[in-house]
C-alpha cells in the first residue's frame, strides 16, 4: 500500500510505519508528533479553503497542539515536500515552516522530540 487518500505518498513515510518509529496514537513512539490514521487524513486545503494555493493533505499531528503536517501535492497529484500547518484558526489555518521532503519533516520532528523531553514532558 503506497497511497492515502488516493495518493502515491513517499516510500519514507511507509518505511517509518513498517519499523515502527511512528504510530497512530499519541504518547507513541515520536511522541509529541503521530500519524493521523488514515479515517482522520483530510484535504486541509478543502477543509480551510482560501488560506492558501497549496494543496495540503494533513497526515501528522502534534499531539499538544492544533500543529498538522501536510503533504504539498502538485497538480499532477505527486507530493512536492512536507508543509507545518496550525489548523483551527480564525482563518481555518496558519502555514508555517515547509520542508523538501518527508526525511527534512522527520529531522524537525526529533527536534521536537528533543524539546519535548527537555521540558520535561514524558
């Protein structure tokens, strides 16, 4: 199964699910962040439209906050890199910090993780 949604998503983001480094549920493994199961994926630009040009399909969140990561989808249907949205805003969501791929997300994620620990979150 490569898609979600009907979409081809990156080899990366089965090969985090297949060896267990992600889960679906918060208080997993990269906690504070987990995979949206596929029944909460959405099209946060059909969700919140006019916020943004970008198609985005939200298939992550952050676990202590309305923080959501996002496939950027082309036109052609193919994922062009990882967008951070805040959803649930006065304008249905705030774009935040893109990343070229779902390897760059992951990097940002273990910052996270850092932090999170850090502030004594566990």
């Amino acid at each position: 199964m490569n898609d979600l949604l009907g979409l081809t998503v990156p080899t990366g983001y089965h090969w985090l699910l297949d060896r267990a480094l992600i889960g679906y549920e918060p208080f997993t493994q990269l906690q504070p962040w987990h995979y949206l199961p596929q029944e909460q994926c959405f099209w946060a630009s059909d969700r919140w439209p006019g916020v943004t040009d970008k198609r985005l399909l939200a298939y992550a969140k952050r676990q202590d906050c309305d923080d959501l990561a996002c496939f950027i989808v082309t036109e052609k249907d193919e994922v062009d890199g990882v967008a951070l949205i805040h959803g649930w805003t006065g304008n249905g969501f705030e774009l935040g910090e893109e990343f070229p791929d779902i390897w760059a997300w992951l990097k940002h994620v273990v910052d996270d993780i850092a932090d999170w620990v850090n502030a004594g979150e566990l």
